[in-house]
C-alpha cells in the first residue's frame, strides 16, 4: 500500500494525474484532456504578453508580487496608480492590514505620509462600465452574485443591465475607498486573499490581478487589530517599492504571458476544469464557479 | 480628510459600521439590522454549545486549532478521528502541505510512521447521505456547484436527488485520502484555506470545521513541492497533539457556542448579509454565498 503521505499527494491533486476514461454524461466525453494538456497543446497564439506598461512590480523583502493592471475596467485608477508609483509614492509602504479570509492591504502608515506630487489622492469611482465593446467570454454556470459572469480579457468579470465589471475573485487587487463612492484612488490597494467576497463588486474600484507572487501576501501573519489591521508598526512587511513594469530595467523584469480567454484553449481549459475526469475523481461535478477558473500565466518562451 | 489608514479601516468594514438607510428593493426594508446588532440582541437559546465529545483541539506551537465534528455527515470518519485521537497518532505529526489558495495538510511524516491501534487507516466514503432526516435551512440565491444549498445543523451543505452533503466552504475539514473512494480515514486531514474547490465535494469526506484558529493554517508558509507539500521536513510545523475536547481537563477548555442555523437570529443574520447596508456599501446586492456566510461562534457566556 502506498503511505498516506503519497497518498495525500494524490488525494488533492490539482494537475499532473493519470487521465482515465469516465462513463458520465458530458458534453465533451471522450474529448476531455486534462488542464496539463491543454495547455502543453496550446498554440503560441493562445497567449498573450504581458504589457510592461500595466504591470505593476510590488517588491517586498522577500519577493516580489506581479500585477497585471485593467486599464479598459479602471481608467483613470491604472494611469493614478502609475503616476503614484512613477512618484516614488509607495517606496516605503507596507502591509499594513491582512484579515483571514478578506484582504491584504498596502498604504503608506500614519506616520510616514507623504505628500501626493504627480499622482492624485482620490479620484472618481470606475465600478463598471458599459458593456457593449467589452469582450466577453461567458460561462455556463450559476453564480450566486450576479446573473451572467465569464472574462474579459483575462479577467474575471460579470455583466448585467448594460454594464460589465470585474469581480472579486482571489488574487484580485483593489483601491480602498472611505465611506464615498469617489474617495478611493489607488494610493491605497488590497488584494483578495480568501474566498470571494463578491458582495464588493460594484461597491469599490477593482484596478486588476496578481499575476504571480500572491503567496507573499496571503502567506502573511494576521493582523490582530480591528479588521485585521496590524497593532504595532513592527507587525507590518515593509515595501521597498512599487514600479510599472516599463520603467524597469529589462535585465530585472519577469517577461509573463497569460492564456488568453477569448482563444480556443481557455475553452478547453474551462471544459477540463468543470468535468475533472482525472483518476482521482469520484463524480465530476460538470459545474464551475466564476472564481475556480484557473487564469494561466506562464515565463514567456518558458 | 480623515487619514488614508483610517480610509482603509472604513473601506472594507465588515462589521460596527454605522448603519444607514437606503432607498432599495429588498424584502426588509427598515427592519435592516446590523450583523452586529443582530447578534447582540440574539437570545441564548438561538445558541448552541460545542459538545467536547465532537470537539478537536489540534495543538501547534503557535496555538490552538479548534474543530467542530460532524458525526450527522461522517459517523465512521468522525468516531475513527476520536479513536486515532485517543490513542495518540497525531502527537507528532506535522502540517506537511499548505497549496495557496487550497489546502493546508496535516498527518504523520514518512519517516515518523506508526502503527494505527485503535483505529482504521481507511474507512467506506461518507460523501453524503439521505437527506430525508436531515435538518436544513436552504439559501434562496443560486449556486455554481448545487441545485440547492443551505445549513445543516451549523455546516454548510447542498441537498439534491434525495441526498445531503457538506460543501467545501473556507475552514471545512476532510479526511484526504488516495484514488480509492474508500481510501482515507481520517489518518490525514486537510483544511480549506481559499476560496471554495466545491468541485471536491461528494468527492471526498468531509468531516466538520474550523471554529477557531483557521489563521494558525491558512497564514503557514506555502509549500514549494508539487501540490504545496514541503520539500523539507524541516519546513514543516509541528503538531503536538490533536486531542478529543472532551478528554481534556476542563480549566484547559474553551467553552464555545455557535449561532443555530435553524435560528431566527440566523436568518435575520443571512438576510444582513445579503442587504449590506452599512454606509460604506454603494449598492448591496441583495445576495450572498454560501460559503460567505458568517457562522458565529464564540465564548459560552462570553
């Protein structure tokens, strides 16, 4: 018998499994590939480079968190947050919240603030937009939040009325706001870092998506204070800087390129996820929620 | 201008906001109440307390991981954890996976195997079971994964077909287990520290949750193995002891109580959540989640 430990290994595993046939009714029985497969099989046309002009690099001292920015979702927060970071504004800022479950927070702390030169401190809300020109990949399933989801350019989105927006899924990057729907900007960002707390959407600008390197965040102590924020200023991870991508030199960036939604295999890639017929897996469930859809970034010409 | 910390300290408020009214279709208009004030005024018997029988103390260095059984769902798995309890297995096992956004995993390491006494190492899969006696307060809104889901007796579930299981909510519990339904037990347990993989549900035996602790696991250093398993031991967090409450001298308890999912204070506390209406929310949705329910829990007579 193999040991528990090999077999834990198993027993959640996420890629890589054995693929087996399995009697179930399914649109695309016989066709299904595991995720491995689609994207191992994947034409370079399939993806999409990173544009280094809305990437964000957040570096702390332990690593370094990538962003890819929305521009089409959120204007005017993507150019203020560049400008902010073109400034220097967040060299110096830390994480100065996270609560379990919710969010991790970056701004500058009380005592460090520092005067907003090129960049501004608040700006209009940008919580959805129209949805005519947007592109839209929709999916088939439920959600409990809103009555059509699916991507937008490789984000995850819904739509309704008219207008489409980005939702709250893990890993997505926000800019905190006070009690006004007008008085974030992007001089303070949280990221998601528990399950989706998609009653946010539409109630605060989202401004994009770690790309890689969430873990540093998500990884981090609980803050004990009210909503998570830290008591002490020793509790909190120190940010050396935040740059945009373009502004980096070329030797220090991570070239990225993502799967890009609207291409045929992202479709497959859908389809293997909501029929897991790896070998591990009793019944498919032959569903999938918006925030399980896996968004692949890879190395480019990795 | 408030301070931008203090921005941030509104921005994603969770609770003790000041509450406002909004013009907005929803059922209860008016009669909004905070989760806050819903709680307060919540009477005692819409409490129920923890039994120490279906209780887990699973001790790590940093702390204490409290876990509530649910032997409805899982008798077998539940009574063999006990027994495994019992007998000592978990003293000195390990959290030995912690997968972003997935799992954190705990059971004896390879190399410090040892012999199940009273015991099973596997046990037949308890996925779900018939949902005729069992209680269940269903949640209006939809659901990606289920035709139909709610509360059973303080857990997240989903009914269909004539049967019941437990959903894949962030802090649930299950029992890992090999390619063979009927190959876990119990030996080696998993916690969910992300948004939901409800694609794992009725594929793999749950057996209760997390009521206190959760950030003891979900704040681990992920793994940078294959599935997040540690590449060394020495990454590991040990754990000393995993303990039956009911076994543990009584001024070594926590005595906890949980809101009564077949409790008025309960849907007054799902409909709270579902109409945000605390200031800061622009426009609540008027939905929720499953698996972004609150389930209370704290001190008896606390």
């Amino acid at each position: 018998m193999r040991g528990m430990l090999a077999a834990g290994a198993m027993a959640l595993a996420v890629m890589g499994c054995a693929t087996k046939a399995v009697e179930s009714a399914a649109p695309e029985t016989g066709a299904w590939r595991s995720m491995g497969d689609v994207l191992a099989q994947s034409p370079a046309s399939d993806w999409r480079a990173l544009d280094p002009e809305n990437t964000l690099y957040l570096e702390l001292t332990r690593g370094r968190v990538i962003i890819e920015l929305a521009p089409a979702f959120a204007p005017l927060h993507a150019a203020n947050i560049k400008a902010l970071a073109r400034e220097g504004y967040f060299d110096g800022a830390a994480v100065v919240r996270v609560q379990d479950n919710y969010v991790a927070q970056w701004a500058r702390p009380e005592e460090s603030r520092r005067q907003i030169r090129a960049g501004r401190a608040t700006l209009p809300a940008e919580f959805d937009r129209g949805a005519a020109r947007a592109p839209f990949r929709p999916l088939a399933d439920p959600d409990s939040y809103a009555d059509e989801v699916g991507f937008s350019d490789g984000f995850p989105a819904a739509r309704g009325g008219g207008r489409i927006w980005l939702a709250h899924c893990y890993g997505m990057v926000g800019a905190g706001r006070d009690n006004g729907a007008d008085s974030g900007g992007g001089a303070e960002l949280y990221a998601v870092i528990g399950h989706a707390p998609r009653h946010l959407d539409r109630n605060v600008t989202l401004v994009g998506r770690i790309v890689q390197g969430v873990e540093l965040l998500s990884a981090l102590p609980r803050g004990t204070g009210d909503l998570g924020f830290y008591v002490s200023a020793a509790e909190r991870t120190p940010i050396r800087t935040m740059r945009v991508a373009a502004d980096v030199p070329e030797a220090e960036r991570v070239e990225l390129e993502t799967l890009r939604t609207d291409s045929a295999s992202f479709r497959a890639l859908v389809e293997s996820r909501r029929f897991r017929r790896e070998e591990w897996f009793a019944s498919p469930t032959g569903r999938i929620n918006l925030c399980n859809v896996p968004l692949p970034v890879r190395a480019r010409n990795g």
